[in-house]
C-alpha cells in the first residue's frame, strides 16, 4: 500500500480519535456515565462496534472500552522498529476510525437530537437522515436480497458542480444501485449539490444524504455490517465473519470526490477492511491487483463520465441497464420517487378519480403484439394540474399464458411504471393511483409511453409465457366506468382460487431461496394455506414462478409422507429443506409456534411471539415502532429470530397468513391471538373477521388488544378478561 496513504491514514485516524476523545469528555461530564447512547430504533447499538467486538454500548459509561480499544489500534507515533508502516497498520487505523466515528454521531444524537431527520426522507427543509432505523434497514434489505439493489455507493464531498453531480447520480441510479452521501468539499456536499439541482433526495429515490459530516461515513458501513447481521446470520462479535460476508455479498465501494484529506485516507482503510474498494477522481496513489484473481483497491484520476463504469468494473458488479423507447429515465432506483403540489401534471385514481388496472389472456390471434392506444385525452390534451379517471388493460398471449397468471402479471403494472423518472404509481387493481410529473411531460413523455413500458418490460421479464401483448389507456370517464365493472368481475372470480385452495389438495409445494443471498442457511416453504413470510408470493404465485424459471428460486417440493397431520411436516418437504439449507434444518413444523417452527430471513412482514401469561400469542408488524407485549420492539425480535434460524416460541410470517386457516392451528389458530396493533387491525380486517366468522367468532377482532389497551402481558390480561377471550380457556401454552 502507498506510503502516502499508510501515513495519511494513520495521521487521520489519530485526530478522528482525539476528537472523539474530547467530544466524550465534555458529554460525560454534562450527562454522566448513565446517559443512554444509541442510533434510535435499532438493535444494533453502535453497529460496527457490535458487529466486530460484540459490545452492546447502552450508556454513555460503555464508550470507554470503545476508545480503549481504538487506542489499541493505533500505532504509536514513532515506529519503534524505524521501519515504514505498511498495511496491516493503515487497516488497523481505518477499524479504529469506524468506531471512532460511531462514537461522535452516538454523542452527536445525545448533544443535538434534532440535527437528523431519523426518517426516510428530508422533512421540514432539513437534509441529513441520520442512521437508516431498522424499519428502513429491513423494508430496503430486501430489495438487496432480491436484486433490484445490487449494491451500493457511498460517495464522500462533492463533484466540481451540480450539473456534474446530478450526472453520477442518475447514472447509478440507471444502475439500480443505493448511493449512500457523507461529508463535503469546500463547504459544499453532494447531497446540496443534488437539491440545488432540484434532485429528489432521500431513501425512496435511494440518494441517501446521511450527513454534513465526514464522521456520518459510518452510517453507510454500519447498514452494511447490520445487513450482515440481521439477513444473513453473522453473529455479532464475529469481525471476520462479517467482514467477509461484505466483501462477497454486499456489493459496495467508496467514491471520494474532490480534494482528499487525512480523515478521508482513514476511511477508506476502514472500508478497505471489509473489501469495499475505493475510487475516485483525485490524484491519489493506486493500489491496483498484483495478481489473477485479485481486485484493485484504490483507483485514482478516473473521469467523472467514465467513474460509475469503472468503479463497476473493479467492484466486479456486472449490471444490465434496461433500454426503452422513452424520453426519461428509467429502472428501479426511481421507484420510490414522490411528485406533490407544483410538480405534478397529470393526477389520476387516489380517491380523487376512478383508476382501475387488469390483465387479461387472449387468443394468440386476437392480439397486435406492441400496440398501445390511448382512448381518451391524452398529456398533450389537457392542462397542467388535470386530474382524470384511467383504465390501463394489459392484454396477454401465449402458448403457455393461463388465467392463473393474470393477477401476477397485473401486480407488475406497479412497479414497472414506477421505474420511469417522472412518473408514481401507488396501489393496484381499483384502487390506483398515478401522478405524472411537469419535467416528464417536458421531455416528451406521453400517456402511450406507459403502455411502451409494460409492452417491453412483460416482454423482457415474462418471456416463457408472453408471446404478445397490447395495451389499452382509457382516459374517458364513460369508458372507464366500464373497464372498472368488468375488472371487478374478474376479481371476483380470481381473488377464490387461493383461498379455495387447502394444503391437503395438492401433493405440491413451493421453496422460496430467494433470501438465500443475505441468509444462506433460509428455506421457506410455501403452501396454499402458508403464503411466504414476505407477503410477496404466495402458492400460486410460485407456481407461475416455477413455469417462467423452472431453474430459479421457487422449486416443486414433493410433500412425501405425512409425519405429523397437526404440527404440519413431510418427509419430502424435510429431504428438500434439508438439502437446500445446506444440512442446517432437518425438519421444520409448518403449523406450530413452539415445536420446531419455520425458519425467518428477516424480510417477515409481521412476528408472532408467545404470550405465557395472556395464554395466547402477540401479532407485531414492520411498520409498528412502538413496545409489544413480549418486552421487544420488532426490531429486536427481528433481529433475535432471523438470519435463518427456527426459534421456539417465535416465527416470522405475512400479513396474509394470519386469516389462513393453518396458521398456527396446532396451537389453536387465530384464536390463540390476544395483541396486535391497531394499524394492522384494520388493515386485515375484513379477511379476519371472514376467518373469524367461519370459526363461529365474529366478534373475535374486537376481543384482541392493541397498543391503546397495553404494551405489556400485566396490562392486557384484564381487557382479554373482560371480553372473554377464548384464549384464556384454551389449553395451556407451555
């Protein structure tokens, strides 16, 4: 390794420390060693700390082994020997420059409370995020287990101008990649420099602005290493483990822009440590590969036009870039991208209009394969700030396209119109919404463009069973009227064909190893009556995956013989997970909380945890940040059951599930439940209360407590009393 950057390193890490140092003694003595220290609504502590040392830094008190350790890892001024530091050192100075750097943003959450956001984006003119909470850690970890997110960028300082700036920006999110910003360069950030530029900022447009700082750096290492943690299984305490778990999995490098200083060279030795290589547009010594096989570690003087295709290149990321006929951008990094008040042109669905979507099969010779009509005044017809109803039929042929693929194709509508820079999408079948931004329009995009993309991308993606497709825009009230009757008469038709479907009815079932690549050791079995712990696929829906991709992640598993008709296990489904979990699980319970349950990645929509007191079982999703009754957050549960292991007294599911008759019927299904929290009350209710009624309790939703009543067992017993709920007559639990 250089000379120069050995030494800068070294020099940047000592005064990273010193300040880290001095900003603790100040907080210590104003605060005192009992002060609560952490990143909020995580349950990783300071992460990089808790990844390699396994410390749990809770109090302000803990943080002194922390600069101990980081002491230990610095080299003494004076080299003893009179020889060159050389790269074990630098690597040594960038480890304690990380946890350094943790120590100042934890102290920096205790000093200024209200300097990050601490949510998904920008609000109230404030910039800076802060930590990603695990709530977005884990809603954004999964598009990293399923490739919409190959990796991730983190680029510190800021390019020459923002013209400059919005050109890298755009070309890595063209790339699907994440692009993590810290620190800045003559009083200038890249994050400021993209908002100047009118940029859309934030995690859903996936330009993360962390901070102003350079210390903020550790935010983009620190999702790294909780990725680690929380999806693939690396325990904390294990450094090398999650070390290399980065460096093979989670593709991610370093770009500094701008003039580079001491505490930028610390840094990147830290990054360095876990195989995140650096390049940038300095003129900075190079450590490139010495050998086959090896990969280059620093690469300088790259090109601003040519430093996304490089940093590629080294990183080893190997990113198809979608092409199609229209005048914006498109891919998935601008899926989450918002339009409000001035910036929209065209407004349809979202309550404000009718919007309604559906798919249909055809006859091969019923349909003109890549037509596009638009009936009805299209974007040049109307004003900006039109609202106006909308229709898009999809209309599908193929030799091997049935009806039963239909709703999977119609569910792409979404996110394939989301890919377009300019345009959002929320919802789905009757229920849409769509905003056309006044840019897109200005660069010419029309309404037949978003008949353009669903006839490439269904194309592309679905091309086993898609031999022809058209697509046709209604945008007259009249006619969309009519398209919203007829899809309703479709749905009423699909929406049984699942739920008419029980797991005795098939010798069939479906593997999942789609989280595979963030939790090696995960299997998840899917049945007509077990939907994915995801929410994203359930049997019919790996069936139709199967048929597109007979090699891809959703396998037939043969059931075998019934071992337990109760707890739900089959000798073929344990020989399959056996196999595909690599000798790890031998046998699982489809049915059951306590006995041998279902592994969980991590990307579960909701938990369920036993409730030994109430008698019964809590229900917490995502979404929910507040206390449950088993005294953890879904964040902790999250992160104590995930990872690919199967935990007595615990499982990960979706919110589908719950109204599935098997869910948890070895313990008395749904009846067992006695805390969930209102929101998600009220999203499954209606399915609840259809299972509720076919088990002779139609009141039973109304007997659940939620957070209103209790976030503890003590709490909630005297409201289940009262209402009588059926679990407390139940068989024991335990």
């Amino acid at each position: 390794m250089s000379e120069l950057i050995v030494n800068g390193a070294i020099r940047g890490a000592r005064s990273i420390v010193e300040r880290a140092e001095k900003e603790y003694s100040v907080v210590l003595s104003k605060w005192g060693a009992g002060q609560t220290v952490g990143f909020p609504n995580t349950a990783y502590y300071l992460p990089i700390v808790y990844a390699i040392f396994g410390l749990q830094v809770k109090s302000l008190g803990d943080i002194a082994q922390v600069l101990q350790h980081c002491r230990r890892l610095l080299p003494p001024i004076e080299n003893a020997a009179g020889s060159a530091y050389g790269i074990p050192q630098a690597l040594d100075a960038g480890m304690a420059t990380l946890f350094a750097e943790e120590i100042i943003e934890a102290l920096r959450y205790v000093t200024t409370p209200n300097l990050y956001t601490k949510t998904e984006d920008p609000t109230g003119g404030n910039l800076w995020l802060g930590a990603a909470d695990d709530v977005i850690l884990r809603r954004r970890g999964v598009e990293f287990v399923d490739g919409s997110a190959p990796g991730f960028a983190t680029i510190l300082g800021a390019a020459p101008d923002k013209e400059t700036a919005s050109a890298i920006a755009a070309e890595l999110q063209q790339r699907n990649l994440y692009i993590f910003m810290c620190g800045q360069n003559h009083d200038i950030s890249f994050s400021e420099q993209l908002n100047q530029a009118g940029v859309q900022v934030g995690w859903s447009s996936r330009l993360v602005p962390f901070g102003q700082d350079i210390s903020s750096t550790v935010f983009a290492i620190g999702f790294a290493v909780r990725v680690a943690m929380s999806l693939g299984g690396i325990k904390p305490g294990d450094g090398p483990a999650n070390m290399l778990y980065n460096k093979e999995r989670i593709f991610a490098f370093a770009m500094p822009l701008g003039e580079v200083s001491d505490e930028w060279y610390a840094n990147a030795a830290g990054a360095i440590n876990f195989g995140f290589p650096i390049i940038s547009d300095s003129n900075i010594p190079e450590i490139l590969a010495t050998g086959a096989g090896e990969n280059d570690i620093v690469v300088a003087n790259v090109p601003h036009d040519k430093i996304v295709s490089r940093a590629l290149d080294v990183r080893g990321l190997k990113v198809n870039v979608t092409s199609i006929p229209i005048p914006v951008a498109y891919g998935p990094a601008y899926e989450g991208e918002r339009i409000r008040g001035d910036d929209i042109y065209l407004e349809c669905g979202g309550g404000r209009t009718q919007m309604v979507e559906l798919c249909l099969s055809k006859r091969t010779d019923e349909l003109e394969d890549g037509k596009v009509e638009v009936i009805g005044p299209d974007l040049s017809d109307v004003p900006a700030g039109t609202k106006l109803p909308m229709a898009i039929v999809v209309e599908v042929a193929g030799r091997q396209m049935q009806e039963d693929y239909e709703p999977i194709l119609e569910r792409q509508i979404h996110h394939l119109l989301n890919y377009a820079q300019g345009v959002m999408h929320l919802g789905q079948r009757d229920i849409g919404w769509l905003r056309i931004s006044k840019k897109a329009v200005e660069k010419g995009f029309t309404l037949r463009h978003l008949g353009v993309i669903l006839h490439a991308k269904l194309h592309q993606d679905f091309e086993r069973i898609v031999d022809k497709l058209q697509v046709r825009i209604y945008t007259n009230a009249e006619d969309v009227n009519l398209m919203v009757a007829q899809a309703r008469e479709v749905y009423a038709v699909r929406d049984p064909r699942i739920d008419g479907m029980t797991d005795e009815s098939t010798d069939t079932y479906y593997s999942c190893t789609l989280c595979q690549s963030f939790a090696p050791n995960h299997v998840c079995i899917i049945s007509p009556e077990r939907a994915g712990l995801c929410g994203s696929y359930n049997w019919m829906d790996c069936k139709a995956s199967h048929e597109i991709n007979p090699n891809g992640p959703n396998q037939p598993v043969a059931k075998g013989s019934q071992l337990d008709t109760r707890l739900g296990q089959w000798q073929g489904v344990n020989d399959f997970v056996l196999k595909a979990s690599r000798g790890n699980t031998n046998s699982f319970n489809s049915y059951s909380i306590i006995t041998d349950p279902a592994t969980a990645c991590g990307c579960m929509e909701c938990i369920a945890a036993i409730q030994p007191l109430c008698n019964g079982i809590m229900i917490v999703n995502r979404d929910f940040t507040g206390m449950t009754p088993c005294g953890m957050k879904f964040t902790t549960l999250a992160s104590t059951i995930g990872g690919g292991s199967s935990t007595p007294g615990f499982i990960g599911h979706s919110k589908f599930n719950i109204a599935q008759r098997k869910f948890l019927s070895a313990e008395g299904g749904i009846k067992r439940v006695v805390w969930m929290p209102k929101m998600l009350k009220d999203e499954i209710r209606d399915r609840f209360n259809a299972r509720a009624k076919e088990i002779g309790m139609p009141d039973l939703l109304e007997r659940i407590a939620d957070e209103s009543i209790g976030i503890t067992e003590e709490e909630v017993l005297p409201f289940l009393t009262q209402k009588e709920h059926p679990a407390l007559t139940m068989e024991p639990l335990m």
